[in-house]
C-alpha cells in the first residue's frame, strides 16, 4: 500500500498546484504507473479547466504506453465532457489501464459514473485512497455542486 500512497500523494501534489487556475473545473492530479510502478506520466488540469489531469496524462504517452498500468487521480474522472469529445473516463478505457485508484468520487453531473464506466471496462477501481485530503481540497468544489 505504501507505493499506491506515495503516487496518489504525487497526484495530490499535482492537483494542489493548479489550484486557482482551473476556472470553473476542479483541480485534478493523475500519475500513470506501469506494472512495475515506475511513473510513465503525470499532470494536473490545465489553464482554464479545458485539458483534464488524465486526458493530458495519456497525451504525454505514446500510443500504448498505459496499456495494463495504473493512474491514480484525485477526483473520478469524468463520465462525460460537458465541451464534447472524449471523456476521461473513457480516454483511460481506451488507453488500456489494468487500474485505477481514486481519492474520491465526483458529485458533478458529468463527472458522477465515471467509476462505473472503468468498472464495466474491466479496469479494477479503488476508491478512498487519502480521501480525507481529497475532500478537504475539493470541499468549495464540492459545495458548489451540492
């Protein structure tokens, strides 16, 4: 578990950055690990909220580089793009990840399900790891939706 921790510590780190600069859309950190748990890639939300953590993550790798690896993100990555095209949720489908580990789950309407959708994937999804932290961070986020 230690591992599992120090990466989504890294997203979390990630996450905290860009704090501020996302407009409307939270800040959300995700580091992609191979099978081993080297990090092939990491990233926050852009400027502005446009590119997400896991969208940029991906972009960074080279087509297949994620295929049977882990990302960890900080919030459940979206079930749908409320911009259009792909979601993150189905851009980590598509990448191939084996896993996913969530700090904690979306209440947005268009991120909520993003979980369910790796899950009928067949992609293994934890969620809870270093939640505290997470929802203490997204807790104006969280206030806004609810």
């Amino acid at each position: 578990m230690p591992r599992h921790t120090h990466h989504m510590q890294r997203a979390l780190e990630l996450a905290r950055y860009q704090a501020g600069r996302t407009g409307r859309n939270p800040s959300v950190g995700c580091v992609i690990v191979d099978r081993d748990g080297r990090v092939l890639s990491e990233a926050a939300t852009g400027d502005g909220g446009t590119l997400h953590a896991e969208q940029t993550a991906l972009q960074r790798l080279p087509l297949g580089a994620a295929a049977g690896g882990t990302a960890y993100v900080t919030l459940e990555p979206c079930r749908e793009r409320s911009a259009g095209g792909a979601s993150c949720s189905e851009q980590l489908v598509s990448a191939g990840v084996a896993a996913v580990y969530l700090s904690t789950l979306d209440p947005h309407p268009n991120g909520a399900g993003g979980a369910a959708r790796l899950r009928a994937a067949g992609i293994r999804v934890e969620t809870g790891l270093l939640q505290d932290e997470a929802d203490a961070f997204y807790a104006d986020f969280f206030a806004q939706i609810t």
